[in-house]
C-alpha cells in the first residue's frame, strides 16, 4: 500500500498485488472503523458502567444463553478472543461478582462460564447504553441499503477469516 498516487514499491515486492486507489480508500476507511469504533465504544462503556467494551461482550454472549451458560473455548470462540484473554477477563469478572467457572463434569479440562445474577443486572443495565453508543457512532449515519451492504460485507469478511480454520480443521486427522 502506498499513498495515493505514490509510485508503487518495486524490487522483491513488485509482484505484489497492490491495491487500487478504490481499494486503499476503502481499506483505510475500514481500518477506521475496525480502530476506532472499539475504541470509542470501549471508553463509553467503562465510563458509564464501569465495564469494557469487551467485558460487555461476554456478559451480552452469556446472558442471551440457556441458564446463561457456555463452555470456555466456545464463548472464547464467539468473541473471537484467544482462551488466555478470555481467562484473563472471566477473572476479573469473577472477582467482581459478575460471573462464574464450573468444570464441566467428565473427562478433561472443560470449564463453563456462568452469568451470575449481579452479572446479568450489569449487562442488562450497561446494554441501554451500549445501543446508544452504537447507534451515535454508525447505526444513525447509514441508509438501509447501507446496512444491508455493512451486512453482508462483515459477513463475507468473516467467513473469509473461518474458511482457514474451517478447512484446516477439516484436513486435521
């Protein structure tokens, strides 16, 4: 990537498949939001409910769970965080009342996460807020079709980003 209208990088990367002006000014405007958008919704957050904007996610993931209940590497999973982060977090969370660890019964090292009812109380009172923040920084300066375009974009990123892991996995014996 260079800036518009700079000469291209040559030498051992010239066969590189550099992007367009179109695309830079895409991809820059995307790294925006994939930058400040957390950001900003993750000093809101701590600000009005004294929760990151990540504590806040995997409050919201549990609490819209049966019994508020997931095992670890699946809500590591569903927050796209590593185990170690989400561990990191659970124990925070936990010293402070909003969740809980239970091994799951049988063999191996499973653990599930647990929404405590103060935990619950917390992202249900966090979540007016958070709507709001989401709402102010991107839902209220899109039309409908560009939300269905914002859509289908996160989702075909996503699935750009799985289909490694997917296949591999797959692949795996």
């Amino acid at each position: 990537m260079t800036k518009k209208g700079a000469e291209r990088p040559s030498g051992s990367v010239a066969g590189s498949r550099w992007l367009s002006d179109d695309e830079r000014a895409a991809w820059l405007a995307n790294s925006a939001i994939m930058i400040s958008l957390p950001a900003a919704l993750d000093a809101r957050m701590q600000r009005e409910s004294q929760l990151t904007f990540f504590e806040y996610m995997v409050l919201s993931v549990l609490s819209e769970e049966p019994e508020r209940t997931m095992q670890m590497s699946r809500l590591a999973a569903r927050t796209a965080a590593s185990l170690s982060r989400l561990s990191h977090v659970v124990e925070r969370l936990e010293k402070r009342g909003l969740l809980a660890r239970a091994r799951v019964p049988g063999a191996g090292r499973r653990t599930n996460a647990v929404l405590t009812e103060v935990g619950y109380e917390a992202v249900v009172a966090a979540a007016p807020g958070h709507v709001a923040a989401v709402r102010e920084y991107l839902i209220d300066h899109l039309e409908p079709h560009e939300l269905a375009t914002l859509t289908r974009i996160g989702t075909a990123v996503e699935a750009a980003i799985n289909r490694p892991a997917a296949s591999s996995e797959a692949a795996a014996p």
